[in-house]
C-alpha cells in the first residue's frame, strides 16, 4: 500500500516549527507524521510507497518523538514514537 503526499512542510499557523507530512493512503485514511525531519524529494503530490523513507526523528525540541496520527471519518488515533 501506498499513498500520495497532501502537504509537507511547516505550517504558517504553526507555533512550534514542527515540520510534518500528511498523506493520503490507498485505504482513504489520512496519515500524519509531525515533528520530523522531512526526506528530499518529499513534496506535494508525490507518490509514495510503502516502506519508503518519508522523514526522520527530528531535534527541534519535541523531545526526540514522532506524533503519528491515522485519520479517516473523523476518528483519530495518535500515537507518540520515541
């Protein structure tokens, strides 16, 4: 299973500066991948695949965590990777 990136980047509306991914699975879920640093060729649009490196943990102070959350009909579940 793959999916195709919606967004990628730091949010304007982002207090913390925490880069994300958010992308658009073959299942319809919605996966978000916050507070990591962001893979080259990582951009808007781009197919990805499964097992294809997205980002790694990153340092801008989240106390070296991934916030990974799995969304589809407004249910949410979140997981913190550390």
């Amino acid at each position: 299973m793959g999916g195709t990136v919606i967004t990628s980047g730091i949010p304007k509306w982002s207090k913390s500066q925490s880069p994300y991914v958010i992308i658009k699975g073959d299942d319809k879920k919605e996966y978000r991948y916050v507070h990591l640093n962001i893979s080259p060729g990582i951009f808007e649009g781009r197919r990805v695949n499964q097992g294809e490196l997205i980002g790694s943990m990153s340092d801008n102070g989240a106390e070296g965590q991934v916030h990974f959350c799995i969304l589809k009909y407004e249910m949410r579940v979140c997981l913190f990777l550390r």
